[in-house]
C-alpha cells in the first residue's frame, strides 16, 4: 500500500510549466499535477477522455465551439476526439489530470513533454 499524497507538497516540489508529474497510479491510470500558464497547443486524445481539474488559479479549456472556464475546486472531462486547448490567461494554475498511464499529453507521442514520476 502506498503512503498518501500531499498535492500541494508535490506542486511545491518543482516550478516549470506544462510538464506533468506523476505522483500516484490505479487501474492503469496517472494521477499527475501540473503548474500551467499560458496556452497549450490545440490537440485531442482519439483514445481517451481528457480529465482537468483546478486546484488553484482560473483555467480555460477552448473547445471549438465554446469557452469551458475552470475555477479552484471544478474539473471537466474532454470526451475522446474533442479537440481542445487549455489556457491559463491570468497566470499559473495547478491542476490534477488522470489520464491512461502512457497517454501523449499533446495527443501524439512524436511531440509529447515527458511524464516524470515524483
């Protein structure tokens, strides 16, 4: 069994941006954090839901035909083959994500930020 999980220990832990970090697994999923700002790129997952929820700061996932906006304490799940972009516009936000472990965070291995574990 494996010891609890401070998350804000973890996002303390390192300052870069849009490099997730895996604190935790279950049933073949990561349960990353990641400190954002600014925008990502315009992506999908054809595989997988995409799963976003805001621990702190103010987060918009474009989708292209509306503005989901994310405060501290609400997620939203992309469903699989939405094309979206997350944007932090009013500085850093901390977020969790729980993805399939091995997803591509941009949607393709080829241009996909390396996951470490910490």
């Amino acid at each position: 069994m494996q010891d609890k999980v401070n998350l804000a220990e973890k996002l303390a832990s390192f300052s870069d941006h849009w490099k997730p970090r895996i604190v935790a697994g279950y049933n073949g999923n990561d349960i990353m954090v990641v400190r954002i700002e600014g925008p990502f790129d315009w992506h999908k997952h054809d595989e997988t839901d995409d799963l976003f929820l805001v621990i702190e700061g103010r987060l918009d996932i474009e989708l292209r035909d509306r503005i989901v906006t994310l405060n501290p304490g609400e997620l939203f799940i992309v469903p699989a083959g939405v094309e979206h972009r997350p944007v932090a516009r009013h500085g850093e936000v901390k977020m969790l994500l729980i993805e399939p472990s091995g997803t591509p965070n941009t949607g393709d291995p080829a241009t996909a930020v390396e996951k470490l574990i910490i």
